[in-house]
C-alpha cells in the first residue's frame, strides 16, 4: 500500500463520516444503509460487559412491562388491534393473556414497558430509549422460533436475543450521538423503527440486501412530531409512539421479507430524500463505527421512574427531604442547577395536564422527592398532584443552567446527567448544596445498579404473579447460563399470565411432589425438574459457556 492509500484509509477512520451521499455510496446505496447491513448481518459481539449489561436490559425491560400492564390506561390499548382476532403461531404479551401476532405483540411489550417511563436512557445530541427495541426482538424471536418449531427446525436461543438487542441498542444510540432531531420538532421513534426494521429483518433470515432495504423503508416513513410530549399538547401518546414505531419497525422487516422492494438512497435522493426533508437538508453524521459502545454506557432507571434527566435532581432532593419536610412553609425558593438539554426538555411551569404531563416535569419531580422523600408512578397520579403543597413548591423552584453541567453532558468520557439542588429559607438560611453528577444507573455506579435492578425486577414480579411463581421466574432468569440457554418460547411462557401446565409448575402446589419436561424436548431448553422439598432445581440442558 502506497502513502496516498495509507493516508487516506486513516483520514476515512478517524474524520467524522457524513451519512447519505452518494459519492460515499456503495453499489448506489446511502452510506448509513451499508453501515447497517453490515454491522447487523457480520459484527460479532465481544463484549462480556455488553453481554452481562444487555441480560439486566432485557429483565428491566420486562419488569417495566409488567408494571405498565397494570395500569388502566394503559391495558386498554392491548390485546389485538380488532377484538376476537387469534393467530396460529405469534408472540405472548409479558404479564398478559395475549397471544398475537408479532406486529402486534411488539406494540403490545413496548407500550407496556415505555407507559411509567421507568425504562433505560441514552442521551447525546438527541435523547432515546434504547429499551424501545426489545418489544420488537422478542416477539420476533418468539415468533420467529415457534414457526420453526412447527417445521422441525432448530429455534432461537435467548443468548441470540442478546445478539440482536445489542445491535438495535447500538443503532439507536450511534445515530443519537450527534443528531439532534428534537432541534427540528421531529420525534426520536424514526430510530427505534430503522434499528428494529435492521434487527428483525436479519432475524426473519434476511441477508445483507434485505435488511438495508428495510432500514430505508423506515427512513422513507420519516418520524412524526414530538409535540405530544410537550406543552400545551402533552399527553399518553408518548406512552404508546414507541411501540408504534417498533411494531412499524416489525411490520417492515415482514414486508420486505415477502420481497417488497427498498429504496437505497432513501436517505439521500434530492429534495425528496430523508435528510431534505426531515432534517432540514443536514446530513446524517455518524462519528463512531457501530459495535457495543450504547449497551456498555446505557443508563438504567432502577430505583424510580422519572425522565433521565430529573433522575439525579430527585436524587439530591432525596437527601434535603429531612432537612425540609419540617419547614415546608418557610422556604422562599429552591435553586436547581442543570444541563441544557434538561431546561430544554423538563422545565415546564404553569398548569400540568396528567400523569403523562407530570413525569416530563423537573420542578414537579423536585417537589415530590423534597415533600415525600420517595418517587413512585403513583407520585404522578392526581391523588398526589392534588396536594396543594406541590403547586406551592414548583412555583419557587427557579431552573438554571450550569454550563459546566452541560459540558459534561456532552463529553465522551465524562457522560453525565448532572443536577444540584439548593433550598433557601425565608430567614436567610440555606441548606447545603446537594449535588449528584450520575444517575444511579449510569455505567460510574453499575455496582449500585445491578442490586437494584434486581430489586425493581422481583418487586414488579411480585405485582403481578403469586409468591412461588414470583420465585421460580427470579431464580430462573438470574442464572446467567440458564437465561442464554433459555428459548424465546420459554423465557415468555414465564410472563404469560396463563402458562401453560406443562412448561411451569402449578404454584399452589406442595414442592417436590411433581416432575415435568417441556412440551418439546428439541425446541426447548426450560427443562427443569423439583428433585426434592427444599424445591432443589436441576436445569436439563447442556452446559452453556457464559460470555
């Protein structure tokens, strides 16, 4: 290789790559659509961090589904689209009795998951859920094992649900670190629908071709306003628009697998393409190769559910809580230092409209962790916001930014979501400063954050199934080896509200008393049996290397 190669293979790694033009193209596609291709249908995944990460990921995810699932406003969107309508081979909704198709299911789990907004975080230029996509992998990989199953093939194992959710997470997250879609008004679902559309396609078996042209199709769709979650229009549409987009997403991945065509410079096409008219006539920039960067530095939400960026002023306002609770009618204001992208997104005054409303508030989540000293989705309900008290309170929090905050926000090896709080009293005195610069899910805490996301996944198991069953499911899925080994077929039949006999154990009865094997020995690997009373478990698979 000459010198003129030499330096320009090194410029082409190191300068920040812009996205959809045609002289960067390959075989006429847009650069960003063979990234895609590429990285879903040939990366192989290295990272046990990545791994262990994306297995927290996964149970959180269920563990907000299960929460949401009890929420009224929430259960009345699920089930089928057109009441009474059954599938022959689709996907379980976690915590319901729903069994439908895979469009379906995935609008079903994400709704579910995304409704308490208690689900994981990434923020850059844009700010996303990454969590987003695992509705849409596991009722593809559910679906996608049972078809199998039907035709004597071998199905999906849970260690290839971590696979793909790692690179839809990476999708979304890469594509995030410096675009800025709600700069323009335009929602961040177009991520979480191109990085399923990618995913799930690879899943169905599509190869290379197939899956950028998917991932166009999502492009083509664009993304729709992000209004709703703002004032004056704030509402539950930000509960459901994710599941709208991942079982857009889904629906896509079908389409082209029946062999609808794509568009390969969707993103690029003159006037009529993505970036003219969604994105203000920018370029898409990618400034980092895709691999298992977004899965290692996601933000969790174990402790409470808040938007990401309330989540450390609540934190801090945790810690006033016993220096105030006695004075609540002396303060005279409350200084509360934050990043741009808070203000921008969270500093809301005047009247809030509902729950939906409320949880995208910075001064509502201050008033409530400083008065109640806790957080929970029932904070955000009326019987809460009704409380004279909090009115009182948000109307002397004064919102600023700290530059340095912002700075940080932004920093690639910094990343954090800082918040500080300070209450003034109408005698002149002051608490101290309480700041916190990281949630408590973020990468700098991981070893605070696993414990409780454990917590927050067996406490949500406990608000929907018995005690036993609580504890089977826990001691199940914790187990690293045994959840890679794991079908999707198995894994879900676990949250089914109605499982079936023979895959879990009837809860009510004695321990020990009973054996039992899958219902098919070739397509699944949950073949545990009670050997004696103190309810011993063996797991009847071969061993499985842990990542």
């Amino acid at each position: 290789m000459n010198d003129l190669s030499r330096r320009a293979e090194s410029d082409a790694t190191t300068r920040a790559r812009t996205i959809g033009r045609e002289e960067e193209s390959d075989l006429g596609a847009d650069r960003l659509l063979v990234d895609v291709a590429n990285y879903v249908c040939g990366y192989e995944i290295k990272s046990r961090d990545a791994v262990k990460t994306c297995r927290f990921a996964i149970l959180d995810f269920i563990a907000c589904a299960l929460r949401g699932s009890c929420d009224p406003s929430c259960a009345k969107l699920l089930g089928p689209i057109v009441p009474g309508m059954s599938v022959t081979i689709g996907a379980h909704v976690p915590g319901t009795e729903y069994y439908v198709d895979p469009v379906t299911a995935a609008f079903n789990s994400t709704t579910c998951a995304r409704w308490l907004d208690y689900g994981d975080a990434f923020y850059g230029a844009e700010w996303t859920h990454p969590s987003d996509v695992i509705g849409a992998v596991l009722s593809v990989s559910e679906y996608v094992s049972r078809l199998r199953n039907e035709r004597g093939l071998s199905v999906l194992s849970m260690r290839d649900v971590i696979v793909a959710t790692i690179k839809a997470y990476e999708i979304v997250g890469v594509l995030a670190l410096e675009n800025s879609f709600n700069q323009i008004g335009v929602d961040h679902g177009v991520l979480t629908k191109a990085a399923v559309a990618a995913v799930t396609t690879s899943m169905l078996g599509g190869g290379r071709l197939e899956v950028m042209y998917a991932t166009s199709q999502a492009f083509i769709d664009g993304s729709g306003l992000r209004c709703f979650r703002h004032y004056p229009c704030a509402g539950t549409r930000k509960g459901w628009a994710a599941g709208d987009a991942a079982a857009r997403g889904v629906s896509l991945a079908l389409m082209t697998m029946r062999g609808e065509m794509g568009y390969l410079c969707a993103l690029s096409a003159p006037v009529w393409g993505f970036n003219d008219v969604f994105y203000r006539r920018q370029d898409i920039v990618l400034k980092r190769d895709f691999g298992e960067f977004i899965m290692e530095n996601v933000v969790f939400k174990p402790s409470f559910p808040s938007e990401i960026h309330a989540q450390t002023a609540i934190e801090a306002s945790f810690r006033l809580h016993p220096q105030i609770i006695h004075r609540v009618d002396e303060i005279h204001s409350i200084a509360v230092h934050t990043t741009r992208s808070a203000v921008r997104c969270i500093d809301k005054t005047g009247p809030l409209s509902g729950p939906a409303d409320r949880d995208h508030c910075l001064q509502y989540a201050v008033a409530v962790a400083l008065l109640y000293g806790n957080m929970t989705s029932d904070h955000y309900e009326d019987s809460v916001a009704s409380d004279p008290r909090v009115d009182e309170l948000r109307r002397k929090i004064l919102i600023a930014e700290n530059p340095q905050y912002s700075a940080d926000y932004v920093d690639p090896d910094r990343r954090s979501c800082a918040n500080s709080v300070q209450v003034h009293f109408k005698d002149r005195t002051s608490t101290n400063k309480f700041e916190v610069e990281y949630p408590i899910g973020h990468r700098r805490r991981r070893m605070d954050a696993f414990p409780a996301l454990e917590k927050k996944f067996i406490s949500s198991l406990h608000k929907k199934f018995p005690p036993e069953r609580a504890g089977f499911i826990f001691e199940r899925v914790t187990d690293a080896q045994v959840f890679d080994a794991l079908t999707p077929m198995d894994f879900m039949e676990l949250f089914n509200a109605t499982p079936h006999p023979v895959l879990l154990p009837p809860m009510r009865a004695a321990p020990g008393v009973f054996d039992y094997t899958p219902i098919d020995n070739r397509a699944s690997t949950l073949g545990l049996r009670l050997t004696d009373g103190n309810s011993a478990r063996a797991v009847e698979a071969e061993a499985v290397q842990q990542p």
